[in-house]
C-alpha cells in the first residue's frame, strides 16, 4: 500500500532525508516538526529550532501548513508563509490552494490572493 497516495484519505505527507541517517515518509492527519541548527551563545554551543512548519486542519475543513521562523533574539516566533487548501470543494472554479506569504513585520502576515 502506497501510504502517500490521496486515496488513503490522509491530510498531510511528509518525506525527510537526512543523509546516511536514514530516510522517513509517512502519510497523516496532523504534523508537526522543527528544524534545529547549531549555533554558539557565548563560550557555548547549542541547538536552537530555527524553523517550526505545522500542519493542521481547520474549524471549516480546510488544511493549512505554517512555517514558522524563530531567532534568539526575537521575543517571538515569526510566521512566514501559510499555505492553505479545500480539498472539501469540490467541483468549484476557484483554485484550492491558497498561500500567504507577504512577511508585514511584527504582525506576522499580510494575506496575500493566490492571484498575486
């Protein structure tokens, strides 16, 4: 069974490689990951998540994936870029899949038309 294949009803995929580490492929219904780096703070090293991406459906049944930025030096995480998409809609004339990503400063987004 091909566990990537939309039949399977399943909201969200993910495929990771990481080198001679391995590789990691799943189909789901919600995600969630982060991406750490090394960095120094000080005289010490340390891993800082530096990219958040979620993935999650929404009250009306639309899906939405969010990537997420982080800096040790912002009070808070910055969301840049939102894909959204209707699966549900089916038959309809307007595009499913939707995308923000306008980065408008400390307000997060500023929405952005699929036509822009």
């Amino acid at each position: 069974m091909d566990l990537m294949s939309p039949l399977d009803r399943r909201k969200f995929q993910v495929r990771c490689d990481a080198g001679s580490q391995g590789r990691f492929e799943v189909g789901t219904d919600t995600l969630s990951g982060r991406v750490g780096q090394r960095m120094r703070v000080g005289k010490e090293e340390e891993m800082w998540d530096s990219v958040h991406i979620v993935c999650k459906e929404q009250r009306d049944g639309s899906l939405t994936v969010e990537v997420v930025v982080c800096h040790p030096d912002w009070e808070e995480a910055k969301t840049i870029a939102a894909i959204h998409s209707r699966p549900q809609d089916d038959g309809t004339m307007t595009p499913s899949l939707e995308r923000d990503f306008q980065f408008s400063g400390p307000g997060g987004l500023h929405r952005a038309s699929a036509a822009d």
